[in-house]
C-alpha cells in the first residue's frame, strides 16, 4: 500500500463543517490551518478548546494539535495550501434561495492573494500541481463552483496575475452530533472537478479515509463491519446537485413515513411494525423511517427550500419535495391537536415539554419543532415548562419574549403539569420512571412526538398515552 502524503490545507469558516473537516484531516496527518474571521473563535480553539460540541472533537484537536494552525487571515496562507476549503455558512434569503456572497467573499480573497506557484514567498505546496485547489464544501445552488471560478480569475485580472488554480466541489453529508464518525467514516466521498489534477490532489487527500489505512482514534472507533466508503468522481455540477438531491430524499422518507403513520393511526395498525416491515427492504432501508413529530435542524428545512427555489427557476414543480414539506410542518401541529383532544381547552393548563434541540446530542435549536410546539401552546394560553439538557441557555438566549419556565431536570418539569410532550429523544428521557411521574402529574396525559414510550406500559400506570401511528 503506497504510503500516504501529507498535504497544505487552509480551511476557511470553523462552524460544523469547518471545524471538524479541519480537525479529522490533521489527525489524518496532513498540515491544516484553520482560517475564521472572529478572532475571539481562533484564540479559544489555539487553546484547544472545541467551539462547538461535538462527540470526539475535543479529543481529537489534541491528538492532531501539532497538525494545526488557527488564523484569522486567510491571505498569509492562500499560496502555500495544496487545497483550500470554503466551508462558510450559505443563509437563506427572503426567497428561499441559499447566499451565497460569504462563499464569493473568500473567493475574491483568494483571487486577490494568489500568485503562481513559486512566485510567492510562502509557496510551500507539496501537491504536484501548478496551484490550489479550492475547494467549495458549503451547500450552494448549482453553478456556484462556476461562479467561484469566475470570481478568482476576474479577482486575478484585476492585478494583470496569472496564477493557476483549479475549483472543485466536495459536499459535505455529516449529521450533527456524530460530525467525526462521519467524517472518518463516511459512505461516500463526491468529489465534482472538470480538472484531473485536482482530481488527483484531492484523491491523495482522501486516501487515508479511501483506504480506511489511519489508526481508529480512541474516542471515535471505526463501526464494525465498515465497508470502505465508496469513492464517486464527477462533474461539478452533479456533485452540487447530488447534495440537495440527498437532503431532500431523507426529510421526504421521513414525512412519507409520518404520512403512513398519521393513517396507521386511523386504520388501528402500528407504526412501528409497518416501519420494520418495509424497512428490511434492502431498496428502502430502515434508516429514517422513524415517526414522529418530524423533522428540524440547520439544513432539511434551509435546504429543501433552496432546492425549490432553484428548481422554480428552471421550471420544474418539485411536487414531491413541496409536499414532504408540507406533511413535515403540519405534523409539529398534530401534535397540538392531540393534546386538545385529550385537554379540551388549553388555556391555564400547564404543559411539560421534554427536549428542545432538533435532536438528540446537540444544543442546536434551529427548526426545532419545540419551537413551534411552544409557541403554538403559549397563543393558546398555556403555562409551558421546559427541560432539555443542553440546548436551554441557547433557548433563554435566542428565544428571550417565549415565556416559559424553565425546569432542573426531567422530573422537576413535570411538577403539577397536566400533560407531558415528548419532542427531543434524548437518550435520559427514554429512562423517565413513569412510577415518579404519576404523583408528580396533575393529569396522566403523555404526548409522546418520538414514539419512545411503551404504550402498554403507561397505559397500566394510568396514564393516557398517544404517540405518532400506534
Ligand atoms: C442532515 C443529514 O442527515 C446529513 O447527511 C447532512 O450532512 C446534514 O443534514 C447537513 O446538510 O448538514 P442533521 O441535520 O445533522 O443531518 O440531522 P439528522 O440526523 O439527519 O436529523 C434531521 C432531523 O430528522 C432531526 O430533527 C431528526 O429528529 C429527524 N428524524 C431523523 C426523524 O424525525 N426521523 C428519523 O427517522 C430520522
């Protein structure tokens, strides 16, 4: 097995992306500076201190901290990185569509920095190429790479330079919460050039991942029986398109199967087994058929809605796309209903509501389908307390006009609450003592929005119990 290189890379942007593509490339072996424009970001991580949680990551930033670099300025290393990677975040406009202009403000930084190899001081790439390749792995609309493109040369012509440099796109399909273990072990990794040489630099970048040949870190071991991840070169634009094209298939599995659900409710069968039983499809899969309150987070919403807005204007309808949207939304406010059946009237009935973030294992709170719950039950005049154990500073920080209460623990939420909502599956709430909750309860009423309780269970404490098709 050829040994592996050890190459230049400038990360740009130390969000989720960013950070941890940095971090898990250095453990790699390769020489990574990480680059972010808030200064206060760069001195914590220079301590070695994670800005953003993620399991493994700390533990990793000191295994590989001799690997990395942390700036604020990107132009003292545009001319020595073998691949520059643009991981900046890409909004949403009033209309749907992805901003792009931090992916063009580093472009046109590069553009005004560059110069040909060995022209510059600090040209110390080791890739056999005439230039970096940049690389773009935030989530853009179809023909951005094009435009980064154009941008640098235009950024290059102003200043009569001519330098070489090639463009590529590398999407990014890491979950939050397990953003190592997917970056170490990803299915596959889509690699979109016109250019063989940036074909090349960045297979050499990848070939520890390719060949899984690196040592499994201590805190993130390699999942049994990992087949190698699948390694697909492509055109630019398909790679572009293929990771709309995927968060858009997995929020559609997920309504479809609420869908399903929300009639299995009605016909008396059960979710979960009409789930397993399509799931051991080998063509469907099991992964993401899970009922429920629905889906949330920083990209299926953000993402699905840019896919629209980029199709609209080609003239396609995305029916199937704009429905599972649709389906996704309404599920946050059947929810409701079903308290209203079990409550009638919800004005000056206390509420307990279990989990804020999108997920488990995060604080992040970005479409969170509490947040909507929340707000829905505090036009209805309820009293809401809440409990999650770590997105509440985020909530009292972002969320400061939702009155709320906010609880200790699992338990002390429940203090005279007449019902209890279940939206987040953190692990600790699967293992709530039902016995305790009974005499802390005024009403026995569970609205369980993950389907993580044991009907039958419940229903022997007393308890009303409704989940999501069962
Ligand atoms: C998602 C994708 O899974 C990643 O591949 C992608 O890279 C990422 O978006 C992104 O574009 O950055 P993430 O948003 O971190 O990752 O979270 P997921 O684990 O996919 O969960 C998304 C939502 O779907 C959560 O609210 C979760 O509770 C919900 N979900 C998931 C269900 O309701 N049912 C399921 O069966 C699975």
């Amino acid at each position: 097995m050829p040994e592996n290189k050890s190459l230049n890379i400038t990360i740009v942007g130390t969000g989720y992306v960013g950070l941890t593509t940095g971090v898990s490339l250095a453990y790699l072996g390769h020489k990574v500076t990480c680059v972010d424009t808030n200064p206060a970001v760069i001195s914590k991580l220079k301590e070695k201190t994670p800005t953003i949680y993620e399991h493994g990551l700390e533990e990793l930033l000191h295994d590989a901290y001799d690997n990395l670099k942390f700036s604020t300025s990107l132009k003292d290393y545009v001319n020595s990185s073998d691949v520059i990677f643009i991981c900046v975040g890409t909004p949403t406009k009033d209309n749907g569509d992805a901003d792009t202009s931090g992916v063009e403000a580093v472009a046109r930084e590069i553009g005004k920095h560059l110069e040909e190899k060995g022209q510059s001081a600090n040209s110390q790439s080791t890739a056999d190429t005439r230039g970096p390749v940049v690389v773009n792995k935030s989530t853009v609309p179809v023909g951005t790479q094009e435009r980064v493109k154009a941008v640098i040369e235009r950024s290059l012509k102003e200043r009569n330079t001519e330098a070489t440099f090639y463009t590529a796109s590398v999407p990014e399909f890491l979950r939050e919460g397990v953003a190592i273990l997917d970056t170490l072990y990803p299915d596959r990794i889509v690699i979109g050039t016109d250019y063989k040489e940036a074909e090349d630099t960045l297979e050499t970048l990848y070939k520890p991942l390719i060949d899984q040949n690196f040592k499994e870190p201590e805190a993130v071991k390699r999942p049994e029986n990992y087949p190698n991840p699948a390694f697909i070169k492509t055109d630019p634009r398909s790679a572009e398109l293929i990771k709309y094209a995927a968060n858009a298939f997995l929020p559609m599995k997920i309504s479809f199967i609420n869908e399903i659900a929300n009639l299995a409710e009605k016909l008396g069968a059960d979710i979960d087994q009409v789930a397993k039983g399509i799931g051991s499809d080998s063509r469907i899969s099991a992964s993401f058929l899970g009922a429920g309150v629905g889906w949330g987070g920083s990209c299926f919403g953000k993402d699905t809605r840019a896919l629209l807005y980029m199709a609209g204007e080609y003239g396609e309808e995305l029916g199937l796309i704009k429905q599972a949207r649709k389906t996704n939304y309404a599920q946050r406010m059947l929810l409701i209903e079903k308290l209203r059946e079990e409550l009638n009237i919800l004005r000056g009935k206390t509420i307990a509501i279990l989990g804020l973030s999108f997920k488990p294992g995060t604080d992040d709170l970005r479409d969170s389908p509490a947040l909507d719950i929340i707000d829905k039950l505090l036009e209805l005049g309820a009293f809401v307390k809440v409990y999650d154990p770590k997105a509440m500073d985020n909530f009292k920080e972002e969320y400061p006009d939702m009155e709320v209460d906010y609880a200790r623990c699992e338990y002390s939420v429940l203090d005279d609450a007449h019902a209890l909502m279940l939206i987040t599956d953190w692990p600790e709430f699967k293992e709530l003592d039902f016995t305790e909750a009974n005499e802390k309860m005024k009403e026995k009423i569970v609205i369980d929005g993950r389907n993580i309780y044991d009907k039958e269970e419940l229903e022997s404490k007393g308890f009303v119990y409704r989940g999501v098709g069962r």
